[in-house]
C-alpha cells in the first residue's frame, strides 16, 4: 500500500505500530502534490521545509512516547484559514501577499494535536461559488473522470474545491474546509469523499476569513467518515475569541461512527424530491434509505415546509453579510492597494482591481438588499424565513433522530458548464443551505455513482450539536456501500 | 417667562435635544483586548480586531456593558435585559472594518429622566430617549503632510455610549444646564472621566425654532461641540441663523453643521440628500446581549451616592442651604472632600471653611481640588484647632495660608510659629492690668464713651500678640472696666 492511501485512522496506527514515519508520509504527500499539483492546481501555496520539519518533530515527540492525538498526519488547509506566517489569499487578488501574524483557532487546535499543515488549498474566491471557478489562482481539477473519458474536465465543487480535490486524489489525509451554504459537502459529494458541516458554533471562526458570519462553519474533509469525525475532535471546541462558539464539551466524535442506526428514526423530506430530478439520484436515495432500514433504523418520511425558499433566503443573507464583511479589503492597511487621486477613488481603484466578478456580484447584491427602502422586503423576511426553516428542523427533529436527502441534485458537472448562469451555479446548493440556515450539522457521505461513473452523496442532517448521530448514520451508509472505485487521476496507481 | 430670542417677527421659541457622545471608562475597549488610554503614542494600542484584519471577531467587553447599565440605572432610565448591536456600514479610512458597531434597533437602556436646576432656583426634568453602546472610529490627521493623511488608530473600538436626550430643552441655559448635570452624574457613577477637552465627551446639539404654539421645525443638528459653554453659544447662534432664514422667506434645511467657535458661527457640513445610507443590520458576529436582571441589581447595588441624593442629605443632614449644598456637591471631588472635612465635625463649619477660605486660597494658587496643598484631613485638623480653642479663627486663616504655602500640617505651623491662643484667664487678666494701668485717662473716658472697649480690645491683643482668645480678652476686660 502506498503511504497517500492511507486513512487517517489507518496512519495513525501504523504511525503507532512504527510501520510508517509522519516523515514518508509527509515526503510521499508531498511528492504527490508536485507531481499532481500542476495539474489539479489543488494548492495555491505548498509549505514543503514548513512540512517536513513538522513531521520530523512529529516523529520525534512519538519516538519521545508523548505523540498526540493527531500527530504526524498530513493535512490540507483551505486557504480560507489563516496561518500564521504563511500566505493566505482567500483565493483573492486583494489580499495580495498578506501573510497573518496569528493562527486561526482551528488551525491552531489541530497544530496543538500534531497536523503536518502541507500547504494551502485552493477554493472560490472568498469561499463564493459552487465549481471553484471564481478563484483568482484558477480553477480546480476534480481528479474523477466521465467513464468514457471523453477528456472533459469535471469541476470539483466548490467552495472548498481545492481541500476536496487534494484529499480525493491522495495529494492530503484530509482537509480544512468551511460551509457556509453548502462549501464542504457540495465539494466532498462531487469529489467522492466525506465532509462534514457540523453544527454552527461548534468550530470557531476565529482567523478564518469571513463570507456570512452567521453562516461561516469550518469543518473537515477526509476519505472517510470515520476520518472527518476524528478531524472535528481536533478542530472543535469553545473559543471565547469567537462570540458565536458553543461553550460545550466536544464528544468522542470517532468513537460515535460505530454506534450503528439500530432504533434510529431516520426522516425523509418530502420537499428534497425535486421536479426534473435525475433518476439516478432518487435510486440513490433510496438505496441508502434500504440500507439503513437494513440496519434496523426505522424510516418516517416527514415535511419540512419552507424548504423551498431556502435558496432565495439562503441568497439574500449571505450576500448582505458579504457586502458588510469584505469592506475592509480597502487598500488601507493590509493586502493589495492601488494608488487613486484621494481616498475614494483609492478605494474604488483597489476594490475593483482586487475583487472578482462572483465577489462583486455577492457584494452588489448584499448592499441592495441592506439598502434604504429594500431592507424590511429583503433583508428583515428573509430572516423570518430563515427563523421558520430553523422551526421545521425543530418540529421534524422531534419525531426523527436524523435526517437523510441526496447531497446534491447532480454529479460534478464541466468545467465551464454554468458559468454563464449564476442562477443554476446557485442550485447547486439547493439540499445543502437549509442546514446553514438553521445551524445544524450535515454530512456528505458518498454512496455511489452515476451511469458515467462519477460520484454521488447522500446527506446527513442532525439535531444541533448532536454530530454523534449524524457520524453513526453515515457510517452506516458509507459501510454498506461499500465503495472502492478511486478517481482516475492520482499521484500512484 | 420662557425664555425666546425676538425676530423681527416676533419672539420664537427654541427647541433643543443633546446626543452626548462619552466614552466609557474601562481598561480595554469595547470588543478588543486594547488598551484605551489617552495620549499614548499614535497605533500603539491597536488590536489585529481594531485593525480590521481578516478574520478577526469582537468579543463584548463585560465591564463596558457594566458601564452601560450603571449609567442607565443612574440617568433613572430602563435597563433592557435584551438589547443587540448593529453595523452602520459606511468607508471611511480611520474605520477600519468599514463597519460601526452600534445599537440602532434595540439599545441596552431605554427611557429616562435628569433634573436640571436653573439659576432662578426653578427645577426641570429632561427626558432622556435612550442610551447605546458603540466604538469609536480612528483619528485622521490630514495636516501633517501636504498630500497625505495619517491615521491613528488608538481610539478605533473604544466604547462609546450615546445618550440622546428629548427635545426637551428650552433655551442656551437649560442646555448648560442638562450637559453639566449629565456630566456630573457620568463622573460620580464613574463611568466617565468627563473629560471635554480630550473628547472623552462630546455633545452633537439638535436645535430648532418655532413660534409659540407651534409644533416642531425642522432642526439642524450641530456636531461634535466639546465645550459647555459651546454647546450655549452654538445654540443660540445656529437658533439665531434659523430665525433669520425663517423670517427672510427661506426654509430651514435638515442637515448637519459644525460650530466655529473663534467666529461664533455655525455653518454647513453635509446636507441631508449627502447623508450616508448606512445599510444597518444586526451584527451577526454578535449575539444578542442579554443581561440577567439579578447583575442589575447587583450593579444597582453597587451605586455611589449621586449628586441629587446627596445634594438632599446636606440640606437635610447637615442643615446646609439648598445653595451651599449644591456648590459641594457639584465635583465628585469636592463633596468628597467636604465630606473628610466634616466628618466627626460641625458640617456647617466645614463647609464655611471649605466653601469660604479654602476656595479662596485655591483660587490664589490657581490650584484645583486634586492637587489642592492642603489635604482635608489637615483642615479638619485646622477646624479642630479652633474648636478647642487652641486658635481664633483670625488665627486659623493666617494658619491656612501658611499651610498653602508649604503643605505642612496646622500642628506643625503654630509650633513653628508659636502661633498658639492664650485661654490661660490669668495670662490675659495680667495683660489687661497691665493695660488699664497704663492708661487711666482711656479708662476715665471710658465711662463716658463705652466705645472705647473695642481700643481696649485692640491694645491688650496687640499685647499678646494677638494670641489671646478674643473671647476670654472681651470677658476680663468687661469685667475690670466695668467693675
């Protein structure tokens, strides 16, 4: 087996056993990337020397008998999060060369357990789009391929496209990501891999480059859900630097995923079966409902009503948080800055230099709808609505312990292929922002393919802060799926 | 009768409310972990969060909300236990997240009322709307080079709190008035250092004119006054600007100007088609502030005694007049001061001394409370010098400025000078023996002309060197003459 195969879970015993060093598998990541890189373009920053001597120490603190939970374990970080003393762009121009004096907490909580950071993954420009597309350092590759291989190059999802590019093709164990309508699970679904949105306030925010604070959920991506449940064990945890961050004790998320769905009420929405909907995905569905049935949970199929304002909501809110939080990218203290006559035309100048069109359409649309006159008919209903899709989760999490729908309406599309239409780009996120919106966990589990072969998820929701639960049923799927197709392009086949 | 300015027109009516803008006294800032005192060298107290830097989070200071409810519960005004901030979204180089946080919607402390005295002696509440809590912006200097701005960020985050007034004012006085009580009130609860000249408080002044009857006008608002005495003159100058645009046939304009105060002017700063439209919206990096009604009543509990009350127990306790009492309690400082004086004593002695030599003598040294030589516990030890007749209170002044000058203790003084009183009835008899002897024709005279005593008086002091008690001297020389 080569080193990049490796699960985290499986690392980390062989790291234990002393089969492997956190340095090969460091050195072997690392290899990977640059043979793949170029291509996948996964990484906008890669910190080999950094890499490497955080390895060897990782080595040596185990050779000591004082390893740590995660210690030696090779890691992507979604260029969302900053690092202190290496480069974070947000994929964005504006931010130039800005490299953070501090560490987010996230970053800092999984450097504490022993993560080797490999470098930084690349993602739509400020965390905004669905393919990855709108990153100033160009697009991902996705490293699955049609069964045909007619050559076309599929996007990876997005916005965490890059960390869930780099995990499916073995360029990393796991990855950083954030979701904020959808950014992990779109990504790990289109990918072929595991990702999990945990619950808004269970990771903290603290250092992570703001989209829509109140949507913002950094979370892990790995090949497995046993993978992403021992990640968030590191990741998560109270910050009093983050206002929003639950003062809660973090469970034994791992240790949850083998707890089974025996008993287990799993819901199924009736609003998630879309007109126009493949069929393939509605097999899947069902498939996975099967499954678990098999398991011994029981299936109730429920109503979550204001499901389909979901999206225009989902698309008022974070662009008005948008608009407000990337005022500061102004040229004046930090990032990129283009000399005007005074200080307006400095801003204007530097904004529209830095800022790519997605970004400036998200901005444009979040000041309108703030705007004098728009506020109460956009802003002020769309959080009623928001406030009544949070209480059909609440009246549905009541008779079901979790809830099971496709992670998305379509496997990875072309690159390219909608672009022109941000309305369709946005559908993409159809099944993934009602958990945003209300706060709750959501995972992406992959439970199969498509007629061309290509990835397909299923979804996991769960009650607020009850991630345990969410883990164990897509365990459960992931298990009986039992999938062992790996994408074509990879480092070493 | 109210007080109006005459127009050509007629006599118009003013109409006036304050939104004072006090910065909160605390070690840090409003969401940030920074320092906040004034005067340190420019972006040395800057947090990466003041700084608006990506990915950094405010985080409610406790002691600035702590601030905010001690204040309200002092102006007698609604604490809301649920109360949210806000972004008010504008660009602007010294703001650095492009963003104030503020409370627009929902403020921590409601409805509320200050009484003001005036100088006719009549008493007048001034509704109080409401009270938030915001951070300052950074400073911009723009005259210290010929092209660029500098900007100073210290100040970025500091906690503000907003207190905005009804429009309940009537004239310059009763603005004076309300801005003197609010500040008085703001440094007795020490929430506040008050301190106008460097912009720990300033006043934007909503001032508007009307004829009797009427309902209100249009008003202006005059911004950032950082006087009292500005705050009257802007008044009654942008009043008297608004009654001449009246009567010339114009219309006032809502908009907002500056007071000039070398030309005693107001004039135009943005009107209102340029105002900002500051896209408010509850701040989502910020839960709601939800305050347990059991910590305001510990901070209820907590609560110095402020200058009404305390005003009340002078006139009450102390017998003092209402005037008195209201000079010493004007300065947290100087009712304190008092207080130290007058414990264990005569208060109304206390405070003739205090209000009386003790002022004057500061006056003279151009010296203010704090740094005042004399400390209250060396003139209550004066005080008490008198009381066991140890001085006359002739003697007292002279002992006092001699404690000005050098900041010794009474004790020390009248043993360095001997300045001691004779109460010894034998000593004074001898002199006054030795006085009447001396001068048979006075005493002769004396039966004639009983005015003569006061020449007995002053001979027989001159004597002792003036530290006979005068009233022992009287005693025995009344006794002898008229024996």
């Amino acid at each position: 087996m080569h080193p990049t195969d490796f699960t985290i879970r499986g690392a980390l015993e062989a790291l234990g056993e002393g089969i492997v060093t956190s340095e090969a598998l460091t050195a072997a990541h690392l290899e990977a990337i640059e043979a793949l890189n170029p291509r996948l373009n996964a990484f906008v920053t890669v910190t080999a020397e950094r890499a490497m001597e955080a390895a060897r120490a990782s080595d040596r603190r185990r050779a000591n008998g004082v390893a740590r939970p995660l210690d030696g374990v090779p890691l992507a970080i979604k260029d969302l999060f900053c690092t202190e003393g290496t480069r974070t762009t947000a994929a964005s121009r504006i931010l130039g060369d800005f490299v953070p004096p501090y560490e987010s907490t996230v970053t800092a909580n999984l450097l504490r357990d022993g993560a080797v950071f490999l470098g930084k993954a690349n993602l739509d420009e400020f965390a905004m789009g669905s393919s990855n597309a709108t990153s100033a350092f160009g697009e991902v590759e996705n490293p699955w391929k049609r069964g045909n291989d007619d050559g076309t190059r599929l996007v990876p999802g997005g916005s965490s496209g890059g960390s869930a590019a780099a995990v499916a093709a073995r360029l990393a164990m796991g990855a950083t990501a954030t979701d904020t309508g959808g950014s992990i699970r779109q990504p790990a679904a289109f990918c072929g891999i595991a990702g999990m949105k945990p619950t808004y306030g269970r990771c903290s925010r603290w250092g992570v480059v703001a989209f829509a604070s109140s949507l913002d959920t950094p979370g892990p991506v790995a090949r497995t859900v046993e993978d992403c449940a021992i990640l968030l064990g590191s990741m998560a945890g109270h910050d009093p630097r983050d206002a929003t961050s639950a003062d809660r004790p973090v469970p034994d998320f791992a240790a949850a995923c083998a707890r089974g769905v025996r008993g287990l009420r799993i819901g199924v929405p009736r609003e998630y079966r879309l007109e126009g909907m493949p069929d393939e995905i509605e097999a899947l569905w069902q498939q996975g409902l099967a499954w678990l049935r098999a398991e011994g949970a029981e299936i109730v199929d429920i109503s979550l009503p204001h499901t389909k304002y979901a999206l225009p909501t989902y698309y008022i809110v974070a662009p008005a948080e948008a608009s407000s939080n990337l005022a500061r990218y102004d040229g004046v203290r930090f990032g990129r800055r283009v000399e005007g006559g005074d200080l307006k035309d400095l801003y204007e100048r530097t904004r529209a230099a830095g800022f790519g069109a997605e970004v400036k359409r998200r901005i444009m649309i979040g000041t309108y709808v703030l705007s004098a006159g728009y506020y109460d008919a956009y802003y002020v209903r769309a959080q009623r609505v928001r406030a009544l899709i949070k209480r059909d989760f609440d009246e549905a999490f009541r008779s079901v312990d979790a809830i099971v729908t496709p992670a998305t309406p379509s496997a990875a599309f072309a690159a390219g292929e909608k672009q022109d239409d941000p309305v369709a780009m946005y559908l993409n996120d159809v099944f993934t922002v009602t958990a945003n919106l209300a706060g709750i966990p959501g995972l992406a589990v992959p439970a199969g393919f498509d007629r061309q072969g290509l990835p397909l998820g299923l979804q996991v929701l769960g009650r607020d802060f009850d991630e345990e639960t969410v883990f164990a049923v897509g365990t459960a799927i992931e298990h009986a799926a039992k999938l062992t197709a790996v994408p074509q392009v990879r480092a070493f086949a | 009768m109210s007080y109006t300015i005459e127009g050509q027109t007629g006599p118009w009516e003013l109409v006036i409310g304050l939104e004072v803008h006090a910065q909160v006294t605390s070690q840090a800032k409003l969401f940030s972990g920074a320092a906040t005192a004034f005067g340190a060298a420019p972006n040395s107290q800057v947090s990466f969060v003041d700084a608006g830097f990506p990915g950094m989070l405010p985080v409610i200071n406790r002691e600035c909300v702590a601030q905010a409810v001690r204040t309200g519960l002092g102006l007698n005004a609604q604490v809301n236990p649920w109360s949210r901030f806000d972004r008010k979204n504008y660009f602007y180089a010294d703001l650095p997240q492009g963003y104030q946080i503020s409370q627009f919607a929902h403020p921590i402390v409601g409805t509320g009322v200050v009484t003001v005295e005036l100088s006719d002696g009549s008493v007048k509440e001034i509704g109080i709307t409401r009270l938030h809590l915001e951070q300052d912006a950074g400073k911009s200097i723009h005259d210290q080079h010929p092209t660029k701005s500098y900007i100073d960020l210290n100040r970025s985050g500091v906690a503000l709190m907003e207190i905005v007034s009804e429009p309940d004012m009537r004239s310059p006085e009763e603005a004076g008035a309300y801005l003197t009580k609010l500040r008085q009130i703001l440094r007795y609860l020490g929430t506040c250092d008050g301190n106008m000249e460097e912009g720990s408080l300033r006043a934007d002044v909503n001032v508007s004119v009307r004829k009797s009857g009427e309902a209100f006008r249009t008003r202006c608002e005059v911004k950032n006054v950082n006087s009292i005495r500005f705050v009257m003159q802007a008044v009654e100058a942008e009043a008297r600007r608004q009654i001449e645009v009246w009567e010339s046939g114009g219309t006032v304009e809502q908009e907002t100007r500056l007071f000039d105060t070398v030309r005693g002017e107001t004039r135009s700063m943005r009107s209102k088609e340029d105002a900002h439209d500051y896209r408010y919206f509850p701040d989502p990096d910020l839960p709601p502030l939800v305050i347990d009604p059991a910590w305001i009543e510990e901070l209820r509990a907590g609560l110095p005694e402020l200058p009404d009350a305390r005003r009340a127990r002078y006139v009450n306790e102390f017998g003092l007049s209402a005037y008195d009492a209201s000079v010493l309690v004007a300065e947290k400082e100087t009712a304190a001061f008092y207080e130290e004086v007058a414990a264990g004593r005569d208060p109304k002695v206390a405070a003739n001394w205090v209000m009386g030599d003790f002022f004057a003598m500061l006056n003279r040294l151009g010296k203010g409370i704090e740094d005042s030589p004399v400390s209250a516990r060396h003139l209550g030890a004066l005080l008490d010098l008198i009381a066991d007749r140890t001085l006359s209170g002739k003697m007292a002044k002279e002992v006092l400025e001699a404690m000005g000058e050098t900041g010794k203790p009474p004790g020390t003084i009248v043993e360095e000078r001997g300045l001691r009183q004779v109460t010894d009835t034998g000593a004074i008899e001898a002199a006054v023996d030795a006085i009447l002897a001396a001068n048979p024709d006075k005493v002769a005279q004396y039966r004639e002309k009983p005015t003569l005593f006061g020449w007995f008086v002053g001979q027989v002091m001159k004597a002792m060197k003036g530290q006979g008690n005068p009233a022992l001297v009287n005693e025995v020389l009344k006794a002898k003459l008229d024996a």
